[in-house]
C-alpha cells in the first residue's frame, strides 16, 4: 500500500497534468524530431520558424515552473527513464536536456513518462483509498529512522523491497563508518569492533551506551538480563548478518510485509545507536 495520503497524491497527478498541458503548448512552437533523425548530435526540439520569440518564452517558462510543482512525481512513483552513460534520470525534470546538443531525451520521453506517471498515481490513489476504506491504522515507512529511510525510499515506491532493505541496512553502516572514519573494515567486523566492550584502540572510536556498564535491560528479574551495550552488539551484528547479507547476497525478492518487518528493526537499531557516546583511543605519537 501507498505511505502517501490520497489528497498529496491527487495534487501531485493534478501538477503533473498541468505540466502536461503547458508542455504540450510549448510543443506547438517547436520542431519535434528524435534520436535517430539528430543522429545522437542534434537537439531533439527546435523552435519552428516565424514564431514570436517573446511567446515562446512566456510558454518555456511556463513549462519549468510546471516542471517545478511537478517535481516530486517521478521519485514517488519511480518512474524514471534510463540512459545509456548517464542513468536513470527523471525526464520531467529535465525536459529541457531537449534542446540541448546530444540531446539525451527527446519528446516522445516525456510523455511516455508523463503518462506513466499519471497511471501510477492513479493506482496508489486507489490503494491509499483502500487502506482509508478498510479503517486500518495509519503506518507509514516515511517515519522510520531519517537514515534507514532515504536508503530505502526511492526503491519502496517502486516495490523492489529486497533492494530497498538492502539499501537501507548499507546506508545505516556507511553513515556510521564515514562518522567515525572506519572505511578500513569490512561492515560486520565494524559493529563488532565499534559496539565492543573495552577501552577503545587508537584509530578505532567505539559507540558506548550512555550509563553505567553494570546496566542491565531487565533489572526486575535475578540477576538482570545481559547488559544492553552487549545486547546492542548482538543486534546490530546480527541485523548485518540475518537482514543486509541475506538481502544483498541472494535473489530472493522480499514481500512488503517481510521488507517492513526488516526496516523497522533497522530504524530501532539506528534509533539506539543515536543514544551512544563516541568515544575515541589515544592518538598515536608521532615520531620526529
């Protein structure tokens, strides 16, 4: 089901058919051509002859601001285009690249996509209706940790759920890596070594929950239970283990339940690991 709400998601098909229309205003005074008439060299649009230069502005304008409120279209729905040396690119966006030399898209692109945009909207209205229509408590993916979401989000929407997991449990690990500089160690030997117990080495800084290391997660029962610190090793290595190796690994493709279930235990681990310390070694002498 879509994360969306129905009203965002009939604004957003209603920019996109505004654009759609100033689009295809603009077209009337334009020379369409495509790929294989410009040989790959030429713009695949060029303004007609005889046009009144200052309309044509007016009309060019009015396409890029359309263009702007439309913006968010293509990453929600997932519908961009790839191109040969350059990606997947959002061919609403960069309508413009047209009348550029080597012009990467030409007409027929945009509207393609702009209709396929517009199905796809169509279908996660439907599908944010139903959920509205069968009283099921509100959920969405968009609130789950900031990090474990921007990996995850532009495959979500697409339904590539593995990838989208897979994508999240990296991001979550590169996150960390980059802000304690530990791009030396392979992601599994990274929790293990940043989330052990002990002082830390030089060059290796560690996450340290908050407290005291007597700290237990249950205190009620006798003894306590493991202290949490162990525990938050336990989970983040075997989240890396059983959720991202798994994910990134095999084919296997992953329901929306089963993706959800994984992303949720990745967002709690990224929520706990914002309450450690860092704590850093010594740094080591430098010999004159």
């Amino acid at each position: 089901m879509s994360q969306y709400g129905v009203d965002y998601l009939q604004r957003l098909r209603a920019a996109v058919e505004k654009f759609e229309g100033a689009f295809n205003a603009w077209m009337d005074t334009q020379v369409e051509s495509d790929h294989m008439s410009s040989r790959g060299l030429l713009p695949t649009v060029w303004t007609k002859e005889g046009q009144d230069p200052s309309t044509v502005q007016r009309l060019e304008l009015d396409v890029a601001e359309a263009a702007g409120l439309a913006a968010s279209a293509v990453a929600v729905t997932g519908a961009y285009i790839a191109i040969a040396g350059l990606g997947a690119i959002d061919p609403i966006s960069n309508w413009s690249f047209m009348s550029s030399p080597k012009a990467p898209i030409a007409p027929r692109d945009i509207r393609t996509t702009t209709a396929n945009v517009k199905g796809r909207l169509d279908a996660m209205v439907a599908d944010a209706e139903s959920r509205t229509d069968a009283d099921l408590p509100a959920f969405a993916p968009a609130q789950f940790h900031p990090v474990v979401w921007a990996g995850a989000s532009a495959h979500w929407t697409t339904h590539q759920y593995r990838v989208a997991v897979r994508e999240a449990a990296e991001g979550l690990t590169v996150h960390w890596k980059e802000r304690l500089s530990r791009s030396d160690v392979d992601d599994t030997v990274f929790w293990q070594q940043t989330l052990s117990p002990g002082a830390p080495e030089p060059g290796k800084p560690k996450l340290v929950w908050p407290g005291s290391t007597d700290d237990k997660t249950v205190k009620s029962m006798r003894g306590g239970l493991e202290p949490l610190a162990k525990a938050l090793n336990a989970l983040a290595t075997g989240l890396n283990l059983t959720v991202r190796n798994v994910t990134t690994h095999t084919r296997s493709e992953l329901s929306e339940q089963e993706a959800m279930e994984r992303l949720a235990a990745y967002s709690y681990l990224a929520r706990l690991l914002d309450q450690c310390e860092l704590t850093a070694g010594p740094v080591d002498d430098v010999q004159e």
